[in-house]
C-alpha cells in the first residue's frame, strides 16, 4: 500500500500548515521531473514514502536549540527542503553543484513560501563554515562524506547521514581515518538501512597548527604563505 500525505502527516504529525507547503513541492517536483531527471520516474508513484518520509525521519533526530542547518548534495531537496519545510525557524543552506537542481529548489521554496539559501557550488569549494546540523542522503561512501562535511562543522556540531546497507562496512572504514562518536539509528523506510549520527569529528591525519613567530622574525622561507 503506497503511502499518501495524509498517511504522511499522521505519521510525522505535522501541522496542517506544513503538510500543504509539502504538497506543493510534491505537485513542483512532479512537474519539473517531466523535463528534468530530479528523481527515477519509477520512484514518483511512491513519492511519499521514498522520499518525503525517509527525509521527514531525520527531523526527530535534530537537537533542541538548532540554529542553522547544511544540507549537502540536495539533489530535489531530500532531506534538506523537507526539513526547511518542517522546521522553518532553522535557517537551512542547500548545497547543490548542479544549476538546473539548484533552479528547482528556489521555485520550490518560493512555491513554499520558505526563506532559505541555495548554494551553486561544488562541495569541496566551500569556504569553512561551522553549522549546528549537517545533513546529507545518497551522496557519497561515509569517508568521502565526512571530508566534505568536516569543513561545515564545528566542536557541537551533529551530522545526520541516511544510508542503506552498506553503514557498517563504511563506518569500518571511516574509523581508519577519522576519529568521532557515532550511533545508528535503524532506518523507519529501508530495513537494511540506518541514520548515523556523528558529533566530535576529527581527522587522525590532521596536524596542529604551526605557532605563529615570534613577534619581531620573520617567518622562515618554508612557512611564509
């Protein structure tokens, strides 16, 4: 049995304000997947459950106090745009290196009638900025991942991760070179699948910052910038 909006909202209990902004991405999305490949079209009949709430499942898991969100890799706006929609008083940033996906999500939060950010930019091009949260769905091996959200976190940070059931073996593999806490929270939509949550990350090949000189020398040749 396909899963509808109202199976949705009862089962996220969302308000009646934010089911409707959720259907109007739904109806966007339907219609610009037409001309552009945003999602499979075989996954469109089960929109609801494949994508809205594997998305919505994350909201639960964002910590009281909240601020600012990064979501990376938005692809159509799962989970970033569902998560703007269900928490609006987080400022959320989307970042997307595809044009035509970033097109989308402004006419979807416009559509909406949420105020949020779009980032045109290629991941790894980002200048350091830390955010509360740190979300991303189907974007890249757990090790890769982590080196694009690093530069987006900070001591307090939480990183919030869908992935299906290759977790384990990449969160072994993640451990060979980063050092972090992690639990897994088994997934509500994928029974093979799980959501790290990640806090207190930090690379095992990362080097102290060199002090600064002394004041009065000049910097050896090696160290001037």
């Amino acid at each position: 049995m396909l899963l509808g909006p109202e199976d949705f909202a009862r089962q996220t209990n969302v308000s009646r304000e934010t089911l409707a902004r959720l259907k109007a991405y739904a109806d966007l999305l339907v219609a610009w997947n037409e001309h552009h490949n945003l999602v499979a079209r075989s996954t469109l009949p089960d929109l609801w459950h494949r994508h809205f709430l594997d998305s919505a499942q994350l909201e639960p898991l964002i910590p009281p106090g909240t601020r600012n969100l990064a979501d990376l890799g938005s692809g159509a706006g799962f989970p970033g745009l569902v998560l703007a929609a269900m928490r609006p008083e987080i400022a959320v940033t989307l970042h997307e290196s595809t044009g035509k996906k970033c097109a989308f999500l402004t006419a979807a939060a416009e559509g909406m009638g949420l105020k949020l950010a779009v980032q045109n930019t290629r991941i790894e091009a980002l200048p350091p900025k830390a955010f509360d949260v740190v979300t991303a769905r189907a974007l890249a091996p757990l090790p890769l991942l982590l080196s694009y959200a690093k530069p987006l976190t900070g001591p307090n940070s939480v990183c919030l991760f869908l992935k299906g059931q290759n977790a384990g073996s990449e969160l072994t593999e993640a451990h060979k070179s980063w050092n972090m806490e992690t639990s897994q929270v088994p997934s509500k939509t994928d029974p093979s699948g799980a959501i790290l949550v990640v806090r207190k990350l930090v690379s095992l090949h990362e080097h102290p910052s060199p002090k600064a000189p002394h004041p009065g020398r000049r910097q050896s040749k090696g160290r001037r910038r």
